[in-house]
C-alpha cells in the first residue's frame, strides 16, 4: 500500500529525498531563537546518547495509529510523569488544520474534558501558523521557537507531531530532543509511514528512535521479526490496550488499577523518560533459586515496580514466570509442588546415552511451556533478559526474543548433566557459565538502578560452608555408617563424587565472575540458608523462608534504592 502524496506544504514526504525538498532552518535563525545555550551546550544536547543529566528533556511523538488511543496513551504518560519526577511537565501538541482560509499548524496544550461516561482530549489551540502562501522555513522556525521556549521553561517537553512532518524539519527538533517515540499499530499504512521515518532521518539520530507497538494481536506479538526487520530498528516498547476500555478516563484506566497491564506500560515509557528505570537481576543457583520466591514476595509488598529482569539458569525460570504475571504467592505455590519428589521425577527426562548427559530438558521445557502459557518475550508483562552460554562460539549470549520456554531450556542445560540445548542452529548451555550474575546485561540497556539478588557463594562463604559441609559429612557418617556407605556409591551427586566435585568447580569459577558483576549493582541480597545446596530442590520452603528473611533484613536498604532512583530522575 502507497502513502498518500500529499505534504505539509510543498510536496515534501517524509523520504530519503525529502530534504532536499524541505527548507531546513540556518543556524543563525537557531542562534537567535536559542541564544542562551552556549554553542557547546548545543553539541551536547544535539545526540541524546550525550546529554548532560540536567539539560531539559524533549521528546517527540509521531501518531501513526487512531487518534483516541494514542491520546491516551500520551495522557498517561504525563500522568506518571508528573508521579515519577515531580518536576514540571509540559504537553505541547502540533496538528494540521484545514479551513476556507487554508491550512494552518496549530499548537496548544491538551487537555481533557469529561462526560459522565466519556473521556475526551481536546486541543486548547494558543498559536496558529498559516502554510498555504508562505514560506515553509519561515514557518518552521516559527514552530521550532515555540518548542525551545517551552525547552527552557520546562525539565520535560512532550510534543505531538503530525505524521506527515518534513524529515529537515523533525531532523531539526531530534536536534534538540531526546527520544523520538513513532507509535504505530499493525496495519500496512502505518509501518509504510513509520519506514518511510526512519529512513529520512540520518544513521546518527536512529539510536533516538524508539518504536512502540500498539497492538493486542497475539499472532503479531509472536512473530515480529517482519515488523523490525522492515523497520532495521527493534522494538522498543509493546502496547496492549483493553479495546473495551478505550472510552473510559485515565483515572479508570491507571490510577483505579495501579498494578494493571496498561498502567505498568505507561509508567514504564514514562521512567524512561524520566531516566529513573529500575532492574532485578536473579543468578544461577539451582535449588537455592527458590529464595528469589521470598525475595519478590517482599518486593512486591514494598511496592516497588522494575522495568527490566534479567535471570540466569535458574533464577531465568523465576524471572520469567514473574514478568508473565505470576505474584509472588502463585510462585511459592509453584516452589511446594517440589515437596513431592514424584513431581520433580515428571519434570526430568533421564537419558540412556550418557556420552551427551545425564538428563533430556525437553520435559522441563514442556512443563514450563505450561505453565508460561507458550508466552513469546513479547508477551511477557515485564521486559526479560535470559543469558545462556553458546558453547560453539564460546561466549555469553543475552536472549529475549522468540518463546521463553526454549530460551530457559538453553540457560538451565548444565554441563556434564544436561544434554545442550539447541537454538537457531548452535548448542547452549548453562548460562552461570560465562554470566551467573548479568547486571552488565541491564547496563547496557541503559537501566540506572540495580537490585541484584544471588545465591552463588563469596570466597569466605565458600570457605565457611565447606568447612561445614565437612564436619556435617563427619557426623553422618558416624551415627549411620550403613547409610553413607550406601549414598556415596548410589548417590552420583553424594559428595565427594565425580557430579558433585563438577558443580563445586563451576561455582568456584563463578565467585569472581559475581564479584566484578555485583560491584555494577546498587545493592546485592544474598539469602544463603545454612548448608545450601544447588541439587536441594525437595526442601524449597527451607530457601523460600531464607529470601524473605533476608529481604525484610534489608528494607531500608531497598527503600533507599528506590529513594535514590526518584531522586536521581532527571537530575
């Protein structure tokens, strides 16, 4: 399907052509309408990678979607901006206006109007620029100078722009942004045009663009590889409206339900924007994993929300299942079932082939494909960040696309245990091989505060628990002989033995690799009940009871984290 030709005025689409078309605004004309920045302050605010914590934020929205729910949206996202950064806000809506005396931009702030039943957003129209009969650049830095002085009075700018904006002049107010968000749904005309903005804008702004997927259809949320391979961008945030509730108000919609799907979406763009986002990172572990079950129990008590998890091995099983919707509660119900050995044995495939390994992860992705709902990373409620290790290429991967099932199997495989897992043609295993504790991985997603919580042991830990699990062996074996006689040679994870002596070297590699990790976090918890052990997943009460001992122990710490968190927004 082709886009329409018509332009904002003078045959201009947005296009890889499109500037040359389009008047751009001289520098001069920049430096009269922004004369109180010093040209350096200009370069910093020029790439939004660069700029400085406490320059005033602008970010842009191009609407490619129906009218009503991208209001909305934005609505919200004023809301929670206002909750999350308590600086000021402004909403600053450009549209296209056509009447008998010809087309016209009009700016103004929006604001809501209310019925009984209905929630409208209505434009409080402040300036008027007339396009037919005029020159396009004269009315562009007309335009322009309405947004910077709205830059200089305000911390965060919010401006609407219309669809059909000329690529010099949005290339020009990305000059002075931060993000630019294009919300677009599923339909054929609206990637067309989302396409046709990425490509007019330079390789150097596309790191500001952040596409935002308005759909509720399960089918594109499976598969969207055509929709960011078309667009050469990821996606950056997925919308899933409630199409019965786009009538309502934002109260109803956000404040009435704080902990519901569309809320969480909203004041997560929202955080981004205020730069205040926080992420959980739970590592490897085994068994000892079940203590993240406690941790999030308090989290989730203290109220306190995270834009991005990340797990590894086991504590991606826990993440996952957080980030599809499971409380904390349905997780500790989960951790019981565990009490039943039979229950552990119907999850585990034994293999005959022990060349390859002792266990088959096929059941247990079966399982977890169960009870995740066969959710793609798409699906999932909070955004999740899995590593794995390749073993063909040597190196850890970060995985957060395709079904979530298959992407636990690939972190959970242990070495010497497991048989690998294969992936898109190349075998994974464990993921607390190369990455038991990924802060780095969230890092680099521009997270800025951290909770970390691990179960993987400190050198004097490691110490202090083999000395104990010595002295606890020592006493087994002098009031029941026979029993010890009997474990150690039908136990292959009794220990001393050949499994047992695997897993203690691979946490022994792990206790540096958590350190350099934890040192990036703004607080690690680590709940390590005694005589922990990875292979201990019959006891989970034992370690689920231990995460929220720990976690209550360290409330004023977490209270302070996210203290800091609000604080540092837009600092």
């Amino acid at each position: 399907m082709k886009i329409p030709s018509k332009t904002w005025e003078d045959g201009a689409l947005l296009s890889p052509s499109s500037t040359s078309h389009s008047a751009s605004i001289s520098s001069e004309v920049v430096k009269q309408i922004h004369g109180k920045r010093t040209p350096k302050q200009r370069e910093v605010i020029q790439f939004g990678e660069n700029i400085k914590p406490h320059t005033p934020c602008a970010v842009h929205f191009i609407h490619l979607i129906e009218r009503p729910e991208t209001l909305r949206l934005t609505a919200a996202i004023q809301h929670h901006l206002h909750a999350e950064i308590f600086k000021p806000v402004y909403h600053l809506r450009i549209e296209r206006e056509n009447t008998d005396k010809g087309e016209f931009l009009s700016l103004g702030r929006a604001f809501e109007q209310r019925t009984r039943d209905r929630f409208l957003t209505e434009l409080y129209i402040d300036r008027k620029f007339q396009l037919t009969g005029t020159n396009p650049s004269v009315t562009h830095q007309k335009v322009l100078s309405s947004i910077l002085e709205c830059i200089d009075q305000f911390s965060v700018v919010l401006t609407d722009l219309p669809a059909e904006t000329p690529s010099s002049f949005l290339q020009e107010c990305l000059n002075y942004g931060h993000w630019l968000y294009i919300l677009l749904g599923e339909k054929e005309k609206e990637l067309c045009q989302a396409d046709l903005i990425i490509k007019s804008l330079p390789r150097r702004l596309h790191n500001m663009i952040r596409p935002v997927l308005i759909t509720g259809n399960k089918a594109i949320l499976k598969n969207l590889h055509p929709i960011e391979k078309r667009l050469r961008l990821k996606i950056s945030h997925i919308i899933r409206p409630d199409r019965d509730k786009l009538h309502l108000p934002p109260e109803s919609q956000y404040n009435k339900n704080p902990n519901g799907r569309y809320a969480g979406q909203a004041r997560r763009i929202a955080r981004e924007i205020g730069c205040c986002r926080m992420g959980l990172v739970l590592s490897s572990g085994g068994a000892k994993g079940f203590s993240y079950v406690g941790v999030i129990q308090i989290l989730e008590k203290l109220g306190l929300e995270f834009d991005m998890i990340a797990g590894s091995s086991f504590g991606a099983v826990v993440a996952a299942l957080w980030s599809r919707g499971y409380d904390g509660d349905q997780l500790e119900d989960i951790a019981m079932r565990f009490r039943n050995w039979m229950h552990l044995l119907k999850i585990i495939h034994h293999v005959m082939d022990i060349r390859r390994g002792l266990i088959d992860g096929h059941r247990m992705e079966k399982y977890l494909r169960t009870l995740l709902e066969d959710a793609h990373f798409s699906e999932l409620s909070i955004p999740l960040k899995i590593t794995a290790t390749d073993i063909e290429n040597l190196h850890s991967k970060l995985i957060d696309r395709g079904d979530v099932a298959s992407a636990i199997h690939a972190s959970s495989a242990i070495p010497g245990i497991c048989i690998p897992s294969s992936r898109n043609g190349n075998l994974y295993i464990d993921g607390g091989i190369a990455n038991p504790l990924p802060v780095q991985s969230l890092k680099d997603h521009g997270i800025e505060r951290i909770i970390a919580v691990s179960t993987v042991l400190t050198h004097g830990q490691g110490r202090e628990m083999g000395r104990q699990r010595i002295a606890d062996e020592d006493a087994f074996k002098k009031k029941h002989p026979i029993a010890h006689f009997l474990n150690k040679r039908l136990n292959l994870f009794a220990h001393g033995n050949a499994f047992d002596t695997l897993m203690r070297s691979i946490e022994t590699a792990q206790i540096r690799l958590v350190k350099r990790d934890a040192e990036l976090a703004d607080m690690v918890l680590q709940p390590l009940p005694h005589n922990s052990r990875w292979q201990d997943f019959t006891n989970p009460q034992k370690y689920v009871d231990a995460g929220k001992k720990t976690a209550i122990e360290n409330i004023d710490a977490l209270l302070a984290v996210e203290a800091a968190r609000r604080k540092g927004a837009m600092q």
